[in-house]
C-alpha cells in the first residue's frame, strides 16, 4: 500500500481544528503508520492596516484539509468520523473509497507552501563559485553562503556595483562554475 495525498472537507473555519483533532486521534488510535501529515493549506499575506504593515497567514482553500494517508478501512474510518470532517473529495458515496490527488497536484501545492518532499541533491558546497542561470540576475557570477536541502534554496552572495548583496535562490537557478 502506498500513502498518497487526498483532500478532506470540513466546517468552514475549523481548519485548523480538524487538524488538531485527527493528529490527537491518530495518536491515541495508534494510526500513526497509516495517517501521516495533516495540512491546513495557508499562505502569507501582508496588508495596510492603519498605516502599519501586518503579516497574516490566510488559507489558500477555506474548508479543506490536506491530509496524507494510506488508505485502509482503518484509516478512511478514523478520518471521516473526525469531528468537523464532513466528508473526503473524489469519493462518490456510498462507502467508495475517494481518490487521492495526483503526485504532481500535491507536489505543486507542497511546494507553494514551502514544503517540498523531493531531496535535490546538489554538487554545491558552501564557499564554491556558481553563475546565476535565470532571473534578473542571470549570469552574475557568486560565492555560495548557505544551503537548504530540505526548501530546495541556495543562498549566494553577488558583486553587484561595488557591493555585496546575498539572494536566495532555488537549487535550478544556479551552476557551479
């Protein structure tokens, strides 16, 4: 059996509550080698508010979960029966089993959180030269700072006009020299 992403619909605001339920469930259901991540899919949004600048996290898909399992009688009972669950996406009733999302649909979404499951490897080490490929900083030429496998960023510091400026960048948008 494989674990795959599906989406849960809830109450609408109780997101965040259907979380912390089904994580205490999966804990004292022992479902911890069935259910895995359970996420409320959120980004950052900054407004003006008064004059001042406020940073609030806002949800990307209001009244629903992602949720990573791998789906079992077990697994499907527990999720459902969570309280402010009022049902899975892709299932058509009458006790079918939903589907889950594509990997390329979970993947796209994971990583617009910030939250990316593949390990790039990378042939980088800190303090090695690398040339900028993409963006409006394309073939400046830097040293590498700092590196983040697990977000996939690269921190560079360029020579630009006279000064040092460090930017993150994703693993894709630079090469060792």
């Amino acid at each position: 059996m494989e674990k795959n992403w599906y989406v849960v619909h809830t109450y609408s605001g109780y997101e965040n509550r259907v979380k912390a339920n089904l994580e205490k469930r999966v804990e004292t259901m022992g479902m911890q080698d069935k259910i895995f991540r359970v996420i409320v899919p959120e980004h950052e949004e900054t407004e003006m508010k008064d004059g001042k600048k406020r940073t609030m996290m806002r949800k990307v898909f209001p009244g629903y979960v992602l949720v990573e399992l791998i789906m079992t009688d077990d697994s499907w009972y527990v999720v459902r029966n969570t309280p402010g669950v009022t049902g899975f996406i892709g299932s058509s009733g009458g006790g079918a089993k939903p589907t889950p999302l594509l990997p390329e649909e979970a993947d796209r979404l994971l990583q617009q959180m910030g939250m990316t499951d593949k390990v790039v490897e990378v042939d980088i080490t800190v303090g090695e030269a690398v040339e900028v490929l993409e963006g409006p900083f394309a073939h400046f030429q830097g040293r590498v700072e700092e590196i983040d496998t697990e977000k996939g960023k690269i921190k560079v510091t360029v020579d630009m006009f006279g000064r040092e400026t460090i930017m993150e960048l994703n693993f894709e948008q630079v090469q060792k020299l």
